[in-house]
C-alpha cells in the first residue's frame, strides 16, 4: 500500500457554526462531572465523552488541520511510562491532566467559534424608552416571513395593524390571536382583513406574547402596545416548532372574530 493510500481520506467540515457551538458547549457542561472522579470510576465515560467529543470536532473542522489536532493532544495529555505493574497513582493524575487540557482545548475552541457565528438579528433587549428599538427589530421579523405570520398578543390596539403588519405583501397570510382588542383597533382589523389575508381569534388562554415568521418564532416580553415604554424588555427566538404545537391547539379552540 503506498504511503497516500495509507493516508486517512481528508474529510471537510459539515456543521455550520451555531450548532457546533451548541454542541462544544454541551460537551464542555458534561465533562464537569467527570472532575473529582476516580479513574477507574470514570474510565468508561471519559472514553465515550472522548468519542462524541472528537466526532464533533471533526464534523465542525474536518478531520484534518490544527483544531482536531489539539484536542487530539489534549486527550492523550500526562505521562506515560512502560511498566507491567498498575500505578494507580499515575492513572489517577494523568486521567485530571486530561481533564483539564481537554477543557482548556474546549474553551479555546468555543472563543474561536464566537467569532464564526452569525450576528444577532435583532438587538433582543431593551431599556426603557427604546420603543423604536423594538418596532425596527419586530418589522425585521415580520419581515422575515415568506408565507405566514403569526401573532399572540393578549393585549393589542389599532397599531398592531397601523405599525406592524401594514406594508406586509398582501400574499403573505397573518393571524393574529388576542384577549383584548378596542373597538376600534377591530374596525380597522375589519379593513386590513378586506385584503383576504388576515384571521383574528380571540381567548382567555394566553398569557405571553410571540411572534412567528414562517417556521421560526420570537417571544417578546411585553405586549407590542406597551413594549419598552416604562419597563425593560426582550425579544428572543425561541423552538419554533415546540411553541407552534402549544399556540396552534389554543388558536383552533378560539373564537373567530374575523
């Protein structure tokens, strides 16, 4: 066999940066309760926290270049001698040495993929008087949606439709779903809803507020009406398809208004 047979195959990265992250990082949380163990104890979950650990690397840098390779250094980090007889001591403080390279190697890695992650799409959170703040960050969402927005809200006025949705291209479909809305934020609910594309619902069983584009979703800390005026507020995005499970049951029980 020649010596580039002999070479492993070279394998590139297959994990976009964000879900590495999320999975280093869960690793790194895991391998903290490896600390304090004995050896032997933990020998058979170090080797699988290794397995998982040194796949990820590879899925998120390839199987070749600088990153696996320290990780590689790191697991294989302490001193080791020839000998026939146990030495449990020396087990024991090269299994700690390895432990913490692996956790520094992990550290390092999870700041190198900091920079390799997409910006934030929306500021998220917002102090008092950032009212415009908010607005820009909930049209850049709404904007996001191709084919449906979906808005809970318990308590909404007329700028819901006035500041919102307005704007939004008449093919897109809307729902908004709500415990209060004034008479007149339903009188021009009632003209959006002459463009064919808005349902509106009405329930006691919400309490919180989101937001969906599509298939992603945001929640928002306080109703859209109110947010930031006095208080602090968030918009984070949230397991779309989890809360459209919770939100879709409660909008098929909801009486219609339009």
């Amino acid at each position: 066999m020649t010596a580039r047979k002999a070479q492993e195959r070279s394998v590139g990265p297959t994990l976009p940066p964000e879900t590495a992250y999320s999975a280093l990082k869960s690793q790194l949380e895991s391998l903290q309760q490896l600390k304090g163990q004995r050896f032997g104890e933990a020998e058979y979950d170090e080797k699988e926290w290794v397995q998982v650990t040194r796949s990820i690397f590879e899925d998120t840098f390839g199987n070749q270049g600088s990153t696996l390779s320290s990780f590689n250094i790191a697991k294989s980090a302490g001193d080791y001698y020839m000998g026939l007889a146990p030495n449990h001591g020396l087990d024991q403080r090269n299994f700690e040495t390895r432990i913490q390279s692996m956790e520094t190697c992990l550290k390092a890695t999870l700041k190198q993929l900091e920079f390799r992650l997409p910006k934030s799409e929306v500021k998220g959170a917002y102090a008092p008087g950032e009212e415009y703040e908010v607005y820009k960050d909930i049209r850049a969402i709404l904007s996001k949606a191709k084919a449906t927005i979906f808005i809970i809200d318990p308590y909404l006025d007329r700028g819901i439709f006035e500041l919102y949705v307005d704007g939004i291209d008449r093919s897109i479909q809307i729902r908004v779903l709500t415990n209060n809305l004034p008479g007149d934020a339903l009188t021009v609910a009632s003209k959006y809803a002459a463009g064919g594309n808005l349902q509106l619902r009405t329930t006691k069983s919400i309490h919180d507020r989101a937001i969906f584009a599509d298939d992603r979703v945001w929640l928002a800390g306080q109703s859209l009406k109110d947010a930031a005026k006095q208080k602090p507020t968030y918009l984070i995005e949230h397991d779309g398809t989890l809360m459209s499970l919770l939100y879709e049951d409660i909008w098929n029980k909801a009486s219609v208004l339009i």
